[in-house]
C-alpha cells in the first residue's frame, strides 16, 4: 500500500545535499576556480618565456589545485543528483525537485504553526509560494483580479494547532492529492512528479481551491491544459540551453553540403532550414496528415511537386516550416535527407520590371540554380501567380518556361488559395498535372489555441503584457463566434495582437476578457458582451421598442422578443440562427416593417437587413443565382446572392420575402440553415449563420386569418389551424414547418390601429420638418381622412405612404419652393387641407 514518508525518501536527503552545492558560496567557488585554472596556464607560460622558474612550478601547482576541486565538485553534483523511483510504494520518492520544495515548505509552516497535520489547504499556500507553481496561478487568472495570498492565507488560519504535536503527517487529502498527482505523471509518461502534477491533484481535495476556481470561472480542463503549457515552454528553455552536441538540430556531417553559387536565390529567396535552426523547432498542431503528404509527394522519383490549397491565413506556411523542421532534425524519408527549403519572394520576382523577359530570366535563374544543386527544393507562396492567365500587376504566366523544371528537374512546394487554383492552376493542365494537391482545412478551436499559446510568450516579451488562460480562450471563443470571414489560426492571431498592442499604448499590464470583448465589439459593431446596464434595460422593454415602429401583432412582437431574450442571456443553442420566423398574413399588416424594427433593435440599424425577394427563384435553377455557382477549370465560380451577402455581413436580419413563392428544391437548402445555422456556398466554402436573425414571411393562408378572426379563432388555435392548412394545401412541407422557432400569425389591422399607422407615418414627416425649423401639425380629423384615404382591403396599410406623398408632402414641397412657408412657422393641416 501506498505511503508517504520523507524519513525515508532518497531522493529528499540528497536533494538537500545538491541544494548547498547550487548556494551563491559553491557558485563564487567555481567561478573563482575556473578564473585560477585559466589564469594558472597563462602564468606557466608568462613563466617559459620569460623563464621565470617559479612560475614554471607555480602554474600547474595552482592548475591541480583547482582541476582537483572542480572534480570533486563535480563528483559531488552527480553523486547528490536526486534519483526519482516513480513507482515506489513511498510516494516521496517520485517527487521532483520543485515538488520536494513544496512539500517542504508546507512542512515548514505546518511545524511554525504547530499544526496538527499538513491539509491540502497547506500544499496550496507552498505552491503559491513556489516560482513555478506561482507562474502557473498567474497565467489561470489566480490573484490577478484577487488577492489570492490572503484568501488562502485566511484558510490556513482555520487547520486545527495542538500545542505538542508528535510528528508532522499528512492528512488523508494531502495523501490522496499527492497520490492523483503521481498517477498524472504516470499518465503523462513522466519520471518524476511535478509541481503541476501536485496543482491537479489538489483540484479534488482542497475546498479552497475549487472556490477559487469557481470564482475566476476556470474548469479542471483548463488547469490541465495551463500545466501542459507550462511544461511546453519548459522544454522549450531546456532544448536552447543544450549544448551544440546534443541538440536535435544536428543532422549528418554532408547535411550541409555545398549546393555551389545561387546569385539569384540569395536575392530573391530565404533559406528556411537555416531559420529554422536559429529559432528553434516550429510545432504544427493537428497537421501532421497535411506534412505526411508533402514528405511523401516530395520523396517520390519523377512528378514530385505539392500543392498546398487552402484559405488565406488558414497556416499554408506553417505547414511547410513544420516540413522543414523534420529536415532539420533528420526525420524525414531519406530521399529528402539532407535537402534545403528555400521559400522564394513571388512578389520580388514579379515586381520592379515591366519586361517580360526580364521576369522570364530570373525565374529561369533561380529554377536553374534549384536544378544544378541537386538538394534544393523551392516554395512558392502564391505559385498561381506564375501561372495566370489574368493580366496586371503581380501576376504573369510563365507555365511555359517552369513546366519543363517541374517535370522531374526540380522539387516545388506551391501555396494557393481555392478560388485562385481554379482559376489559374486547374485551367492549365499541364501544370495541375505535376502537382500533386494537399487541401488543407481550417484548424479547431483545441489546435487554434495551441498555435496561440506558443506565440503568446513572444507577444508577451514585445508588448511588455501578460496573457492569463481565460483570455486566451475568450479570443479563441469570439474569433470563431463572431469572425466569419477569416479562417483559423489568422482570426485569432489578429486578435491577440491588435489586443496586446492596444493593451500595451494605454498602459495596461494584464490582457482581460473585456478587454478582449471591447475590440472585437468596436471592430465588428456587435454587442459581445453579456447585456448589462442600458442594454438589458431595452430588452427587457423590447416589446415596448418594437411597438414604436409596429401597431398591433402583439403575438409576434412577444414571440420575436422571447427570442431575442434568449439569444443575449446565453442560452439559446449556440449552432443555430438566433432567431428562426415564419410570418404569416396578408399584405400590408407590418411583416416588413416589424422586420426592420428588429433588425434596428438588435443590430442597430435597419440598413442591417438582408432583404431576398424569393419571387425571382421560382426555378430550379435559379438556386445558382441564390448560393453561388461551382468553380470549373478557369473559372472561380460565381457568387450567390445571400451566401455573399450574410459572408459579407454575418451580423444581419436575413428577410426572405414572400419564401412560398420560390421553387421546392430552394426551400429545403434551407432546412440545413435553420438546423445548424451554415450553409455551404456554390463554390465549396462554409457560410456561417449563427449570427443572424431569419425571418420568412408568406402570405399564404391571409383567408384563412380573416375568416377565423370572425370566427373569434386566436391564439394557439388560430396556429394550429393554419399550420393544418398550409400542410393540406402542400404549401410548406411538416420538416420545414418544424424548424421555425415560432410561426407568427399576422391579423389584418383594424380602423383604431390604421389610425395609428397614420399617426406613426405623420409623425416621422413632422420629425423632417422639425430639421427645417418648421413645426407641422396635424388636426384629428386630417388624421381620420388619411387613414380612411390611405387603407385598402387587400393591401392594408401599404398604400398610406403614398397616400401621405401625394396629399401631404407634395403640397409641403410647393409651398416650400414659392417662400409660403418660412422657418420658424408653424404648420396646421385640416381635413380641408387634403384634396
């Protein structure tokens, strides 16, 4: 059975041992030491050239004397180097050395206050001290916004004392914590227990730390992936600290084999296995199926070039630097052993000459210089300007000239996006034919965040900022939330380092959640946040807002505003449109304008409105002009209506006019859209949803409405009858039916609210007069008129607008023009007044 007993414990006794030998006193000692056996060879041979006797003897008595010390010295280091026994049944010797200065602080502050047994209350309050445990709190958002060394320090106050305490032990939760963190060290396939590991273990057993997390909003997940982190970048300060000999980066003595004078790829390419070896390894996430292929495509005899075809931004480059890196380190087929990777400026070849055989010469130069060393491989960034058959700046085709080349003569890694591959690359088949394509996918959220925290360290360096994990999440979250127009990792990278220098101008140290929010908020025009203050003040009042625009349909107006609480608060389902409504009426009853009411509500302006008139897709092949053609050979494909529309402006209201209207095949697409809130485009891209409010309005069963409404039919039934209806009739199939979150009912307006409609219209005509200085009013009884004027059986209130045009505003115009009405007057319009 498992124990912990540090009496015992080998490891303990020597790591006290090897802690005096790493003690300023043995580090001035060895610094003096070497400085004398240096100094004593420069003594002895002053002494043989100046022939100075007791120098001859005094050099190499002084020279023993430090090479004896530094022997033992040397001796004694290894001799008292702890010697960690992962699976003993004492878990006090699978402890580490940072781990062992844990425990015996805790037992330090346990002994000075007499407690009665070390709890894991303790253990933490050692951690928090320990450097190391210390940085890994920090960077979990401990003690950032708290003062995290009182709370716990107010915890230790309440462990039970005892005036004479007979030993110092454990407590059962101490034992436990201690034995999970050794068995996560197991897990990891570590040799020995880590301050990390004992920060995981305590996750379960201490109160404290559980409320601290509950507090900061920190998961058990998270805490695992910060000590990961932390050990990542360990590995990292280790694998620089090696020495030349031993580090990874050596490869084979003819690895770096003369490939003779390149004059042109010295100017207009970089060598990346040489970078590469400067900066250190680069890590790729989740791509090893992607630099799998390129090893293999490259160690192929004859065609053997890759293509890599993605999305801007989508990490093209880091995948070949990940290829260069296992070139570096001697881990790739051994036809690629011993290669150089030179990634070539496109841009600089293409530019500053506007002689085509110029641009031809270097190009022909560099191939030639690739050809004749024979261990060259090129990568081009934007190959397909190469290649294309588009004139104008930056792009030329030079098919003719590099084919031969790639046929065999030389290695070629190409970078492209989709439409520019189609475009350029697969209307040349001669090209598309000696490239082999890799397509590469966007990353996930897990990879993105990996990517995210190896270069965090350097953001945090240049900008003088810290980055807690809560952070880092948070960009991850609202990139793939809210940026849909930019693939992962560049979205979040974008983030992090317009945050870390906006951060770093104003002055702040620690890089928050809101600071986070606050830009993406600015920069997108969209609430973020979670609605707080004025804000959740206008949704909680958000039938009264609506109403300001919209008289009557009190049952859409609630169904809509329910649906918008839910989609601010949370806790709507995050894979789907924020709101899904189907409207139903007649014409002329406020569909649209309680369309646009809401898209003013929500997004802040009506000009955030998609309107989609579904009367021009009546045919089936109209569903091209709707979501976008397929690219072919030569061509990019052409863009839809609403997929470019809703990629262009995620943060819309999507109004799909009159959707009955449009053929059969268009409706079902959208049963994917209103599911799982995306919708893939003509040409093969995702469009995402999810940020957007749909509304489809029909005016199918209008008669039905009518004739219930006499009937007294409201309500629930009133629903459940059109829904009979509109199934009945084949108008809308039952699957399309079920994906709405509400079907919204609405009821031709009465005489009171056509009044209203007027007096709403009539006001917004006084507001525009108001600019001019001019105050107009209008009598009751003018008011009356126009409603009565301005109302149509079939088409409702639709015609008052051009009722108010044509009896008001045009004799407002005319007596403005002829000087009748001057500012500062006042205008009152009878019932006499309109003809």
């Amino acid at each position: 059975m498992a124990n912990f007993n540090i009496q015992t414990a080998r490891n303990f006794k020597k790591v006290a041992a090897a802690a005096v030998l790493k003690s300023p006193i043995f580090s001035a000692l060895n610094f003096i030491a070497w400085i004398l056996a240096f100094g004593s060879i420069g003594l002895y041979f002053y002494g043989y050239f100046a022939e100075i006797v007791i120098l001859l003897h005094l050099g190499p008595l002084f020279l023993g004397i430090s090479a004896l010390y530094l022997f033992i010295f040397s001796f004694l280091r290894i001799f008292y180097t702890p010697i960690i026994y992962i699976n003993s049944e004492n878990i006090a010797e699978s402890l580490g050395e940072d781990s062992i200065s844990v425990i015996n602080e805790a037992i330090k502050v346990s002994r000075e206050n007499k407690f009665t047994e070390i709890e894991p209350i303790l253990l933490l309050a050692a951690l928090e001290k320990n450097i190391k445990g210390k940085y890994m709190l920090l960077r979990a958002g401990f003690g950032l916004t708290q003062d995290i060394s009182g709370m716990i320090a107010e915890a230790v106050l309440e462990v039970p004392r005892s005036e004479n305490p007979v030993e110092i032990k454990f407590g059962a939760d101490s034992l436990a914590a201690l034995e999970s963190a050794r068995q996560n060290a197991l897990d990891n396939q570590r040799g020995s227990v880590n301050v990390g590991d004992i920060l995981l273990g305590l996750i379960q057993k201490s109160d404290v730390f559980k409320r601290l997390m509950f507090e900061i909003k920190i998961e058990e997940a998270d805490i695992k992936r910060i000590v990961e982190w932390h050990e990542l970048l360990e590995s990292y300060s280790a694998r620089q600290k090696l020495p030349f000999w031993e580090k990874e980066s050596l490869g084979g003595i003819g690895r770096d084999w003369s490939f003779g004078y390149t004059q042109m790829l010295n100017q207009f390419a970089r060598n990346l296995n040489q970078e590469i070896e400067f900066a250190g390894e680069t890590h790729v996430y989740g791509r090893d199926r992607e630099v799998d292929e390129i090893e293999r495509i490259l160690a192929k005899v004859g065609s053997n070039n890759a293509l890599l075809v993605g999305e801007q931004g989508i990490g093209k480059k880091t995948i070949v630097k990940g290829f260069v890196s296992r070139i570096v380190q001697g881990k790739v087929l051994p036809a690629l052993r011993y290669m150089q990777v030179f990634q070539v400026d496109t841009g600089a070849i293409l530019s500053g000459s506007n002689n085509a055989n110029e641009i031809a010469s270097r190009i022909k130069g560099l191939f030639n210089e690739a050809a004749r060393a024979g261990n060259i491989i090129l990568f081009f960034d934007s190959f397909h300007a190469l290649v294309s058959k588009k004139e104008g700046v930056g792009q030329v085709n030079t098919s003719e000239i590099i084919l031969p080349y790639l046929q065999g003569a030389v290695r070629v890694i190409g970078a492209t996006t989709i439409e520019d591959y189609h475009r350029d690359i697969e209307s040349s088949p001669g090209v598309a034919a000696v490239f082999d394509k890799v397509e590469v996918k966007e990353p996930n959220e897990e990879e993105t965040t990996k990517v995210l925290e190896e270069m965090i360290p350097f953001i945090e360096h240049r900008d003088g900022v810290f980055w807690p994990y809560q952070s880092l999440k948070e960009v991850v979250r609202v990139a793939a939330r809210y940026i849909q127009n930019v693939p992962f990792p560049q979205k979040a990278i974008e983030i992090v380092d317009e945050v870390s220098v906006e951060a770093a101008e104003s002055g702040k140290k620690i890089i928050t959640v809101k600071e986070i929010d606050d830009l993406v908020g600015r920069k997108l025009d969209v609430p973020v946040t979670q609605a707080e203050g004025e804000e959740a003040k206008k949704l909680l009042n958000l039938e009264e807002f609506l109403h300001l625009r919209v008289i009557g349909q009190d049952e859409a107006i609630s169904a809509i505003a329910s649906a918008m609480r839910r989609a601010r608060a949370g806790i709507q389902a995050k894979n789907r449109p924020i709101g899904v409504f189907l409207f139903l009426g007649p014409t002329g009853v406020g569909k649209t304008e309680t369309s646009k009411a809401l898209a003013e509500a929500y997004f802040g302006s009506e000009k955030s409105m998609i309107r989609i008139d579904m009367t021009e897709y009546q045919e089936q092949s109209s569903i091209y002009r709707l979501i976008g053609s397929p690219p072919a050979a030569g061509s990019e494909g052409e863009k839809g209506q609403l997929t470019t529309a809703v990629s262009d402006r995620p943060f819309s209201l999507v109004l799909l006019d009159e959707i009955e209207k449009a053929h059969r095949d268009l409706i079902t697409i959208f049963l994917q859209v209103f599911d799982d809130g995306r919708l893939t485009d003509g040409t093969g891209r995702v469009v995402d949803f999810t940020n957007t409010i749909i509304i489809a309005t029909s005016n199918a069963g209008s008669e039905l409405i009518r004739e219930n409404l006499l009937k007294g039919i409201r309500g629930e039934e009133m629903k459940k009858s059109l829904l009979d209806y509109l199934q009945n009739q084949g108008i809308f199939r039952p699957e399309f039916l079920n994906r709405f979150d509400a079907v919204v009912a609405f009821h031709p307006l009465n005489e009171q609210q056509i009044v209203q409609v007027a007096q709403l219209m009539l006001k917004g005509l006084a507001e525009r007069m108001a600019e001019k200085e001019i105050t107009l009013k209008f009598t009751s009884a003018a008011v009356q008129k126009l409603a009565k004027v301005g109302f149509d059986p079939v088409y409702g209130a639709r015609p008052m607008r051009r009722v108010i045009q044509d009896k008001v505003e045009n004799a407002l115009a005319t007596a403005l023009l002829a000087g009748q009405i001057k500012r500062g007057s006042t205008v009152i319009i009878d019932e006499a007044d309109i003809k």
